[in-house]
C-alpha cells in the first residue's frame, strides 16, 4: 500500500500480491487482503509437512543434503548421525559414501522425515525403508533388519510391532 504510482511495475516484478494506493476503499483493501490469503494457501499447498533436504555443518561451511541420499540415521547424544550414499550409490554398500554430524535429537528428525521413506527400528537408529532387503527373526524374541548390503542391524522390542506391520505381518 503506497501513495505513489510509479513503484507498481518494480513491485510487480518482486511478485506484489496487490498494489493498492491510497486512499484506500474498503473494497480495495478486502480485495487485496483476499489475494493475499489465496496466495498463502498456494504455498502451504506446495510445500510439504516433510522434510525434503537438510543442511549441515561441515568444516566451514553448510551442505544441502537432500533427504532422498539419506540411507540411515544413528543417535549420537543430542546430535545425529547422517550415512549419506555416494552419488550414484543404488547398492548403498558398506563403506561406500559420507556422514555428517547434525545438533537434532533423533525423535526430533523422525517427527519430520516422511513415514513412507524412513521407518525407526530402533532407539537409536532410522533407516531408510528401500534400504531394507528384509527381516529376519534370529530367536527369543530378537529381530534384525537385514540391509541391502548384508548388513543386519537389530530391530528393538519398541519398534518392532511397527516394523513388522511394514511388512505387512
């Protein structure tokens, strides 16, 4: 809202919802106030409630890392630990790609990580659902995870019940 005309083509060109001049009619007003709203509600609706990159400290800078590179999560006190693929890395193999030490809780991130690419097995460790080529019951009770890798890591009694119902049992 301004009270000169010469500013609306730059407005414009920064996206301006409305540029209404004064004096300002209260039609204009709830016109301008309607395109807001209609604007925000377009936003929300292209962003998602899951997060789709982190970014995290290493050396002396930030790295963007995209969530989809994320393989598995490990707790480490208050930070966790983020086992990133190498680019181009479908087999995810030991070894193979990077971590990086993040200052989030691992309940913190779960809350935050799409269900229907992660799943927590245990209380100090997420994995990533495509990432697990299955489970495999090792007696009394105690469950794994088997990773695409070879790699099996055991599944706690907490979350068990949630993993199994992953698999559909």
């Amino acid at each position: 809202m301004t009270a000169h005309d010469h500013f609306a083509v730059e407005a414009f060109d920064l996206e301006a919802i409305d540029y209404v001049l004064k004096p300002v009619s209260s039609d204009r007003l709830a016109r301008a106030i309607t395109r807001a709203i209609a604007r925000r509600g377009e936003r929300a609706a292209e962003t998602s409630e899951w997060l789709d990159e982190l970014w995290v400290p290493h050396s002396s800078e930030l790295l963007r890392i995209a969530v989809d590179e994320v393989h598995s999560i490990d707790a480490e006190r208050d930070y966790v630990r983020l086992h990133v693929a190498a680019p181009g890395d479908e087999a995810k193999e030991e070894g193979s790609g990077r971590t990086y030490l993040l200052l989030q809780t691992i309940a913190g991130l779960e809350a935050r990580l799409d269900p229907d690419k992660f799943i927590r097995i245990h209380r100090s460790t997420i994995l990533r659902r495509d990432n697990i080529r299955g489970l495999r019951h090792d007696g009394l009770g105690v469950w794994s995870a088997e990773l695409l890798n070879g790699e099996a890591m055991r599944i706690g009694r907490t979350y068990l019940s949630k993993v199994k119902k992953m698999a559909g049992r």
